[in-house]
C-alpha cells in the first residue's frame, strides 16, 4: 500500500509476524526490586536518587551536605567538571590495565573507600557492607574511629579486605588515641590516615534544620518521614544498637560527645609519637595547601592525602584537585599523594591521576550506593566507576595508569598560576 508524504509516497506493508517476534523482549518481573532499581542506574547520580529515595531526610542530608553555605563542596565538583581531559589518539588500546600500586601494595583500580563516621546510620549494613565490597574490588578500605563497626571486628569479618584506619586524637587523651593505633596495628591494618583537618568540627546547617541527632531519635517529624521509607526503619530497629563500635559499648553517645574526639591541640609535634607507635604505612590526611605538604614529607609520613574533608569543614577552603598540580610542584614526583572531595565518576579519578595524583578516595559516592542497596549498592558503584575508567583510559589513549600523565588533563576555566 502507497500512502502519501510531502517528499512522495512510501510504501507501507503490514508487520510479519516471524520478523516481529525477535524484536518482543518482556522480561520477567524481578523479586529483588532493590538489585532490579541498581541495575537500571547509568551513574552514580541515579545511585544517589535512589538513595534519597529509600533514605530518611536527615541520614541522607548528613551524607549529601557540607558545611555552611555547602560552597566548597559546590566548588569541589565544579573544578572536577571544568577539568578538561585530552586524549592522545592512534594508540593500541585493545587491553587497558586498572590497577596501580599505592603504599606498596596493589590495588585493582586507582581509588579507595575513604574514612566515614555513622555508616550504619546510612544503612544497617554499614562499614561491614562497604569493606566486602572493596575486598571483592580488590581496593582499600579505610575504617573510621568513628565507625560503627570496631577495629577488632572488621578485621574478623573481611580478614582478605586491605584495611586502612583513620585516626582522631583525643584532647588530653592521647593515651586512648594511643590504644586505637595499637589495636589497629594488632588487627592487621596497615596504613593509618592521621585526620589533620578537625580542630573543631564543622557548621552542618542541614542537619541542625533537620534536628539530627546520633542516634535518630523517633519524633513526630521523623516518623511522618518514616511512613514512605518504612525498609530503613525496620532496619534501623531490629539490629544491634547504632554505637560509635570503636570507642564505646554504649549506644548514648551524643554529638556533645563527638566533638571530643576533635583535638584542637593537635600540631605537627604529634606525628613524632604517632610515627613512633605506628609501624606501618603513615598518611596525614587533609592536607590542603603547598606549604603544610612540604611541612608534611619533612615529618617522614609515607603519603600525603590532599583532602578538605568533601566540604564538610571550613567553608571555602582550597580545593583539592585545584591545588593538585602545585602540591606535586612542591614535594616533587617520588611522593605519593591520595586525593579525595568531589569524586563521582571514572573521568574525575582520571582527571586526578594525570594531575599529579597517585591514588584516589571516595566517600559520599560509596556512602550513596549504601544507602541505595547495602553491599549491592556499593558494588554497583564501584562497577560504574570501573566502566568508567576503563572506557576513559581507551578514550585517552593509555593502556596502564602509570600511562596517565600531566598531557591527558588541564584546568581549563582557571588561568595557570605564575
């Protein structure tokens, strides 16, 4: 049959059967709707909406927010998006290599999972979820004192996991910070992250607008939130008490409580004692500037982690990848340097290695695939970062990280400093 068109006719026939039964692909519907709702996500941005999905306000608010008016954290991912990867073309790409060594051991991909506190305020599953899922990734993952699970504990449980923990110190206490390296390094962690960047915590204006306290407590305003996220209560309930596992049995800690561990006394003459304690590979994380960098590798700490806390300390602070480039300037090319804030897909961890970066962290990206679906959750996330970076380095023309290099990115919206 010819039917008419402004450019002439076109023939139209009636649809075989035999063709158009290939082309009718149902699926069977899937009982595990959460595994269902991952596979779907394309990156970690859908990760993230369902996480505020399934998530209550305050939880995910903690997670998602920064300190003050949340600029720097604004500014984190702008710099990651402003950066401009240039790609070498012509060159045999057929096997890419994602792993790298950090700290003289091997990591299947050149990120980590970095230290955060409250994670089972995030999901039930918490820490436990996070470091199985870095075991079968084959990456780090680094446990928090502020950690719902314990030191002793993590160990137990993903004995093949390489373990990192983060320190605080102790205002007046420093024979308790002492205890946890002792214990850590009796656990088998082998590389401890030295926080320097929490005189004091920061301003969090959403979690004070939404009430947040560790534990949640059950208001008329969380339970009316609670009506359309009923799986995380349910959770939250029927399992062990949310405690901080690693520095106290109890479950009536407050954030008056909290802010103790912050140690405003801390200086540069602590890492003498804590280098001393520590046997294994030393990092001081939060390092934000060219001059504390110098000032660090004079100390003898094994890496640098530049790092403003994802935003969620001092307002406004230095980025991280744009002080990278200078950092690497200052203490030259044999140190390694890990770098997190901002990071929420493959192209920024490649944006960061060929800026001067060895090694790459991230936090709320995981902390958003726990929330999503447990260890699911983070597994997924870190199948996209890997898709991510594996089609990134084909594109740029690299075949191995150690490939990547200061050609393959530029600051492109920033004019270079004199």
């Amino acid at each position: 049959m010819d039917l008419p068109t402004r450019g002439g006719t076109i023939r139209r026939q009636l649809p075989n059967p035999r063709e158009l039964r290939p082309l009718l692909r149902f699926r069977p519907p899937r009982l595990d709707r959460t595994r269902a709702r991952l596979e779907r996500a394309a990156d970690v941005g859908d990760i993230r909406r369902i996480a505020r999905r399934v998530t209550p306000t305050a939880p995910f608010d903690y997670t998602d927010g920064a300190a003050n008016s949340e600029e720097t954290a604004r500014r984190n991912r702008r710099a990651f998006l402003d950066a401009e990867l240039r790609p070498t073309v012509l060159r045999d790409v057929a096997t890419v290599d994602t792993s790298t060594e950090i700290l003289g051991q091997r990591s299947e991909l050149p990120l980590g999972i970095a230290p955060t506190g409250f994670t089972r305020m995030m999901h039930s599953a918490g820490e436990l979820a996070g470091a199985r899922a870095a075991g079968r990734a084959g990456i780090p993952y680094a446990l928090s004192t502020m950690g719902t699970t314990s030191i002793e504990e993590l160990a137990e449980q993903v004995p093949d996991t390489r373990r990192w923990f983060q320190l605080y110190t102790w205002h007046d206490h420093r024979e308790r910070a002492r205890e946890l390296v002792d214990r850590a390094q009796a656990a088998g962690y082998d590389t401890l992250l030295v926080t320097a960047d929490t005189a004091t915590g920061g301003q969090r204006h959403r979690d004070h607008r939404n009430g947040m306290t560790i534990p949640p407590q059950l208001t008329p305003r969380t339970l009316l939130d609670a009506s359309y996220r009923p799986r995380w209560w349910i959770d939250f309930l029927t399992t062990e008490p949310l405690t901080f596992a690693t520095l106290s049995s109890s479950s009536g800690d407050s954030m008056g409580q909290i802010m103790k561990v912050f140690d405003p006394a801390l200086s540069w003459a602590d890492i003498a004692w804590i280098r001393e304690a520590w046997d294994g590979s030393l990092v001081i994380k939060g390092i934000q500037t060219p001059q504390d960098a110098r000032r660090a590798v004079d100390t003898g700490v094994d890496a640098l982690y530049l790092s403003n806390h994802g935003g969620r300390q001092l307002d406004r602070a230095p980025v991280p990848l744009l002080e990278l480039p200078e950092v690497r300037r200052a203490v030259g090319p044999e140190v390694p340097i890990i770098l997190d804030s901002g990071i929420t897909s493959g192209g920024d961890v490649l944006a960061a290695l060929a800026l001067g970066a060895d090694f790459t962290m991230i936090g709320r990206a995981y902390l958003y695939g726990l929330m999503a679906g447990g260890q699911q959750g983070v597994e997924r996330v870190l199948e996209i970062l890997r898709a991510e970076i594996e089609v990134g380095m084909r594109l740029l023309g690299v075949r191995s990280i150690a490939e990547i290099g200061p050609e393959h990115a530029r600051l492109h919206w920033r004019e270079p400093r004199a």
